[in-house]
C-alpha cells in the first residue's frame, strides 16, 4: 500500500469533524420484523479536515500536504482528538490500559487492540498504526521495558517480545495512536474572498484498511 508514515498537522486536525461509520444492511420482512447484517467486521472513520482551517496560513500548509500526498495516491496518519489513547481523553495512558492477549509460551508477536465496552458488549479496534515512543507495554501486572523486553513497531502496530510470555499470562499495553488516513476528494476548492467571509475549503478524508 501506498502510504507516508506522516502525520497531517495536528494543529488543522483539531477542530476537524468526524467519527465512526458502520455499514448495516436492513431487510425488512412481510411481517414487520427486520434483519440486520453487516459486511463490515470494523467501522470506518471520516472526517473533514476543512473544518480545522483557521487563516489563510492554515489553508497554504493544508494545500503543501495535500500535493505532497498527490491527492488520494498516498495514505498518511491522522490524530483523532477525540479518539487517540489508550485511555480516557483526559488520561496518561499507563501500561495496564488494553489487554491485548494471553501469553502461550511461544508466540512472541502480538497486535495491538484497543478494547470499546458498553454494557456485556465489546469491540476490539485493530490499531495499526501507534505513535512512537508511546508505547507502554505490561505482562501479568509488571511493566516491562521497552529496548530491553520487548519492541515496537509503529508502521504495522506489532509488539515483539524478546522472550515469548509465558502460557495464561496477560498481556498489557497503553498508548497513543494515530489513524490511517487518505484524502477522499482529488480536489480542494479554496476562495480567499470565501475564506475571510468565514467560509471553509471541504476537505474530506476517509480511513484506510491496512
């Protein structure tokens, strides 16, 4: 895949716009009952980075990023304000935030997740792409040491453990992410008369599967 491992400045993504998105197939039947499917295993994030335009400044920096990823071709991170930790928004992550696995005695690999709970119902979000020097990992309670127990890799969201954790063991992690992203338009529209009469350029960026 064709993808920059930069991040689109955080600075124009705050005050963005956007959020999760399903796909849900509703079939309603003779009898008024319905049936609810989805072809979809995770949501799917947009957002509209126009929003985060301030000055005519923000727009120039928003136009260099946008031709240096040529349009649509070349994927890139997002921060998500509202959605970027392991942890509450208002928290430091820890390294006991996500139990991401049970150890076996062999595997040394593990993805890192990030579990969504409301009630008896859970989601676990692959995080594929998370932020370098974030990364706090924990094994059954004790935190191990990055460099020394285990390391990251930040362009596929992996924890390789020198020596594989044992079986049954917990395995733990806290962190900050960032969000595959793509432009969703090969154009940007911008007017400076439009801009300083408070308009804004629509600029629409969808997730990526990676």
């Amino acid at each position: 895949m064709d993808f920059h491992e930069v991040r689109f400045p955080a600075s124009l993504s705050f005050g963005s716009v956007g959020g999760p998105e399903r796909r849900t197939d509703v079939v309603t039947l003779a009898n008024g009952y319905e049936q609810r499917n989805t072809p979809w295993a995770h949501s799917r994030r947009r957002y509209d980075a126009g929003l985060g335009m301030r000055s005519l400044d923000d727009v120039a920096e928003l136009i260099a990023f946008f031709e240096a990823r040529r349009g649509q071709i070349y994927g890139f991170r997002w921060k998500d304000w509202a959605d970027y930790k392991s942890c509450a928004p208002s928290g430091v992550p820890a390294y006991d935030d996500q139990v991401i696995a049970e150890g076996d005695g062999v595997r040394r690999e593990f993805a890192i997740i990030k579990t969504y709970r409301s009630g008896e119902q859970s989601y676990a979000r692959p995080i594929t792409k998370p932020v370098l020097g974030t990364v706090r990992v924990g094994v059954e309670g004790d935190e191990m040491h990055e460099g020394v127990h285990y390391t990251v890799d930040t362009v596929r969201g992996l924890i390789t453990f020198d020596a594989p954790p044992g079986d049954g063991r917990q395995v733990t992690a806290g962190y900050e992410f960032d969000v595959p992203v793509r432009f969703d338009t090969d154009r940007i529209a911008t007017s400076v008369a439009g801009f300083q009469a408070g308009e804004v350029p629509d600029v629409p960026v969808v997730e990526l599967r990676i």
